[in-house]
C-alpha cells in the first residue's frame, strides 16, 4: 500500500484541533499510499474558491461555507466530520460572561452600539453570530469581520471590536497573551454545530478507494485525539511550530467533541444552519440535506455509534 503513492491535494485552515497537522506530523497518509500536498487557508469560504478552480482534491471546511457554495451550483459534498461545537466567544474587562447573565439575550445586549468580530463573512462564526443575534431581536450590534482568524486578538486589545467569536485557540491565545477571556463556552450555542467537515467535489467521488484511505487516517486521527491528547497535542505543536503542546491540550480541553462520522445529529444541526443561511440571505433557496451529505463512504469506515459525546482522556 505504501508503494502506491497515489498524490491527493488537500487544502487546510490553522485550525489546530483539525487532523490536518496530525496527518502532515505522521505517516499515516504515507502508510495508507497517499502522498498529500498541502495548502494553508485563511477561511473556508477561500477552500471552496480553490475547490471551484479545480486546483484541491479535498478540503477541512466549515459547513456554511459549503451550504454557500452549493446554493450558487458547485457540486460539493461532505463525505465525513471531525469536530463539533467549536465557537466560542471572548471579549476583554467589563463583560459578563454567559453564566454571569439571566439569558442568551441579556448577555447580547451588552454589545449594544459595539462591534464582535468574526473570521469572514459565511465562516461558521460569523453565521452563529448573526443569528444569536437575530433571534434575540438585537439590531444595533455590529459584526465585523476579519480575513484572518489571527486577527482577532489583536482587533480585541486595540478596541476595535468588544468580544470576538472564533475556534477555541482564540480563547487560549487571550488567556496567555491578552486580558481578555472565555465568556461563552462551545456547548453554550446550538448543540452539535459542526465546527468543520471533510469536504470535496463530487466529481471526486469516482476516486473511491483514495477518498476511503484519506478518510481511515482521518479517523485514527480523531482516535489519537480522543484516546492520547498529550501524544496527539505533541505532535501538533511540532507540526506547526507556532505554540507549544501545552497549547494545543487547552484547545482540545475547551472543545473536546472528535470523531470523523456523520450521525443524525451532525446532519440535523447542519440543517438549522442551511435554514438560517437562507433566513439572513446567505442562500437564494434552502439546500437539500441530500445536496450536501454522502455518508457512504465515512458509513463504511467508522461503524458503531459516533464518539463524538465520549471526550478526550486527560489523565
């Protein structure tokens, strides 16, 4: 199988839970007879322009993005998951954290006549955001979004912005760097919400027996997340060489819900996102469940129940 060498193209984010910077820090692509090359993005919605171009066999990519790019005729399908809840939103002195307000609504209101940030406009922050804040019926808080997810932190100190919705390494990078801190915790928005799915073309699709490899690496990934996290966030932060390992396990500690399949619930929460996309005029229609899912495949590799409930083994 190593011998094959079959090449697969693959476009990522700097998101560090994803099994990206597993899969580019181990052999197990190599073990599998894929020789991946790989390209760094700034957001999702730049994944599937790239998509569109025909220049990525595969991409890690928030689900809205993908909703997005179906609604306007590109034949994309996710093809497994990953991760979960992953939003969290931080925000400097002087703001409530969640558990500190009544509801949902009193803690929004705090932002009236402010700005939060987001990674860009169709990421999965900037839609959970927007719709927070649409169902609470708040109307003069600003979403402004940023290129870069990078971005954040410092918009955040220099008052650009007074809170900001990311992945959970925001929420480690304002603890260690900043004065700012975690003040609505990933499982504090709607249960489920895919933080991030393996994603390609369907025209991909006829290169089965690539795509079941790539997906049986992607899920001892997520296993060595689950089951080994100091092994795992070791292997990450040498990967990357921006953070330590320690970082990475407090990222993994925030948001601890990995696996790669694509149960009922994945799927449902996906399609209150397709329903809101099209609510606030992200979508011309609402997308088919059938449009953006084939299960096949990740179906016949992960059997059993989902783990995305076990969490991770700290010891």
């Amino acid at each position: 199988m190593a011998g094959d060498d079959t090449p697969v193209r693959i476009g990522h984010l700097s998101t560090l839970y994803h099994t990206a910077f597993l899969l580019r820090g181990t052999s197990l692509l190599e073990d599998a007879g894929l020789r991946a090359t790989w390209r760094l993005f700034a957001s999702g919605p730049d994944i599937i322009s790239a998509m569109q171009e025909g220049t990525l066999d595969l991409g890690y990519i928030g689900l809205p993005p993908v909703i997005i790019g179906i609604d306007r005729g590109l034949r994309l399908a996710c093809i497994a998951g990953g991760h979960v809840e992953g939003t969290v939103l931080i925000a400097g002195p002087g703001i409530r954290a969640l558990a500190e307000c009544r509801d949902l609504r009193e803690f929004l209101k705090q932002f009236s006549g402010r700005a939060i940030g987001t990674p860009p406009k169709g990421s999965i922050h900037d839609v959970i955001t927007n719709e927070l804040l649409r169902e609470h019926g708040i109307h003069d808080v600003t979403v402004k979004n940023y290129p870069w997810a990078d971005y954040l932190s410092d918009a955040l100190q220099q008052g650009e912005i007074a809170a900001a919705a990311g992945t959970p390494a925001l929420a480690v990078t304002a603890a260690r760097y900043g004065n700012a801190r975690l003040v609505v915790p990933p499982n504090r928005f709607w249960p489920f919400n895919p933080s991030y799915g393996i994603v390609v073309m369907r025209e991909m699709l006829k290169k089965k027996e690539v795509l079941v490899r790539f997906l049986a690496a992607h899920e001892s990934a997520c296993e060595l997340i689950r089951q080994d996290p100091r092994s795992a966030a070791g292997i990450v932060a040498g990967t990357t060489g921006m953070v330590d390992p320690a970082f990475v396990l407090d990222t993994y500690r925030i948001s601890p819900k990995y696996c790669a399949a694509l149960p009922p619930e994945y799927r449902a929460s996906t399609m209150r996102f397709a329903r809101v996309l099209h609510d606030l005029g992200y979508t011309r229609r609402l997308v088919d469940e059938r449009e953006i899912f084939e299960t096949t495949l990740i179906d016949a590799i992960h059997t059993g129940r989902h783990h995305y409930l076990d969490g991770i083994s700290i010891f």
